[in-house]
C-alpha cells in the first residue's frame, strides 16, 4: 500500500488521539469498575470470602480460649457466616459510595453484636456465681473488656478491601468532595479525543477512504495497550503471589482484581478485532478504488494506436493509492 495523504500530521495527530482515548478508558474503568461494588461482590462470593473470616474469627477465639478458659463456642455460636458476609459487604459498598459519591455520609460498621454481648455476659455471670466471685469493679472491667476485645475482632475482619478504615484518612475526605472529577476527567478525554479526530477528518477530508485505516489503526493501538500487559498478568497469575496476611482480605483483592482483568480482556479484545477489521477493510477499499480508477483511466483514455501496458500504473489510481503507511 502506497503512502498516505498527509500521512505525517495524522500519525502525529493518531499518537494524541490514542493516548486521550486510554486515558478516557482508564477513567471509565475507574468510575464503572473499581467504584461498582458488584465486582467487589462477586469475588467475595467466587472466593467464599465470609467462610475465610469466619474461620479466622474461630481459629482466634480457640487460642484466646486456651488461654483464659471461656469455652471457644461462647464467642463463636452467636457468629454467623451470614451476618460476617452482609456486615461486610455493606461496609464495603458505604465505604465506596463515599469515596465516590459527595453526597454519601461516611460509612459505619452494621453489624448487630446482640448476640455475641449477650452470650459472653450470660457466660462470665454464670461463672462468677457458680465461683462466688464478688461482681465488683473488677468483674465489671473484665467483662466490658471481654465484649470489646471480641467485638473488635470481629469488626476488624469486616473490612474486607480495609476501605472503610481509609474513609477515616485525609485521602479519602478529598476524593469525597471532589468526586465528581473522574467523570469530568472522562469526558475531558473524550472532548479531547474527539477534537483530534475532527481534526484527523478535515486534514484528510478529500481522502474519506484512508479515513478507515486511521480509525482502524486507532482502535487496534489502544486497545494494545491495555490487552498486552493485562493478558500478562492474567497468565501469569502475577496477583496470586501478593502477600497478605489476612485470608480474607487476599482473597477479596486478588478476586477483584482478577475479575477487572477478566473484564478488560473481554472489551479490549472485542476493540482489536474491530481495529483489526477495519484495517483488513481499508486495505480491500484501497484495491477495489485502484482497479476501479484503473478501469475508468481505460475508458477514457484508450487510443487504438497506442498500445497500453498491461500493469501499467494508472494517474487515479496513484492518486487513490495516496501515500503506504
């Protein structure tokens, strides 16, 4: 394929369009991904990321049980994996609307420990009247501090991707108030992008045909740059190897993190082979124009007495042609 029309000034201007497109992409991912607690919920399904921290919770309460002598079922018959799993999520999903949304108060921890109050206190009386031990202050300073160790143990399993501890940073407060920037970041990107692109149209507008490989070539560049790196996490598995010592808390992150790569595969790949497509249609565009420009030179031109070369280029079909790229 010859060389395109103004083939420097649209690769110049493609390179800017490319990289306001994957920036607006990476805007998208942010606002429709990252901040949509769905994804966030389905890895904690797929991993049974509830059973993870009832798990920790019991493997917890058996060594504080060996060591002061409350029976490990006094902590751990008032748990429930669904309740871990309905607290968590819902901290969860508060703690993300209030960084992405201004109007959103400040997350809180919901889940009701009635039960778990209740059962300690039934224990630790029990034992004191069957001990007759005097419910001085002391008692009182032990119980209260029983329930308070087992109620933050158990709130500090609840924080799953520990968003809700980082609501409490300064970061957290200047995403809240300024939220809204992601969207006018996307859209900035968008505006910017397609300004290139009306730019791109009015340079090459005599030349429509070539308008195809450009969009083509677009589309197959940016979606390169964020398929290449993403399959090689994906293969690699490259978020299974990070360290956390919570359980629950790897397997929410490592989760979500895998499902986004699972989601950005899928799209990028579907951006390729459009990109693809339509560099495979510039080039059978440019053929037909040729032979078309070839056989209409023909008619026009054709003289008995002048004998034509066979494979002789055509003056429409080299302007048609342009310049290769």
């Amino acid at each position: 394929m010859k060389k395109l029309y103004h083939y420097t000034p649209l690769v110049i201007l493609s390179v800017f369009t490319a990289i306001f497109i994957c920036l607006a992409q990476a805007a998208a991912f942010a606002e429709n991904v990252l901040l949509d607690t769905k994804i966030y919920k389905d890895a904690m399904d797929q991993r049974e990321v509830s059973k993870a921290m009832y798990e920790e919770l019991v493997k917890y309460f058996d060594s504080l049980s060996a060591a002061t002598g409350i029976p490990v079922n006094v902590f751990t018959d008032p748990i429930k994996e669904e309740d871990l799993y309905a607290a968590s999520f819902k901290m969860l999903d508060d703690s993300i609307k209030y960084i992405s949304d201004s109007q959103a108060p400040k997350p809180s921890n919901s889940y009701d420990f009635t039960a778990l109050e209740k059962s300690i206190t039934d224990y630790i009386e029990k034992d004191a009247e069957e001990r007759s031990i005097e419910k001085d202050k002391e008692y009182r300073e032990l119980l209260d501090n029983t329930i308070k160790m087992a109620k933050v143990q158990v709130s500090s399993r609840l924080d799953t991707m520990m968003l809700f501890s980082f609501s409490d940073s300064s970061v957290a407060k200047t995403l809240h108030n300024h939220s809204g920037l992601i969207t006018v970041a996307f859209w900035g990107f968008v505006g910017l992008a397609v300004l290139m692109i009306v730019i791109m149209v009015i340079i090459d507008r005599h030349h429509p045909r070539d308008l195809i490989y450009w969009a083509g070539l677009l589309m197959a560049v940016s979606a390169a740059v964020f398929l290449i790196p993403c399959v090689y996490l994906y293969k690699t598995e490259y978020f299974s190897s990070f360290f956390i010592t919570n359980t629950y808390i790897h397997k929410t992150v490592t989760g979500m993190l895998e499902l986004s790569l699972k989601k950005i595969i899928l799209v990028q790949n579907i951006v390729l082979v459009i990109g693809l497509v339509l560099l495979v249609a510039a080039q059978v565009v440019h053929v037909l124009y040729k032979n078309y420009c070839k056989k209409q030179w023909k008619k026009t031109h054709w003289h008995k007495d002048v004998e034509q070369e066979p494979d002789a280029e055509t003056p429409e079909a080299d302007e048609a042609s342009g310049e290769e790229a």
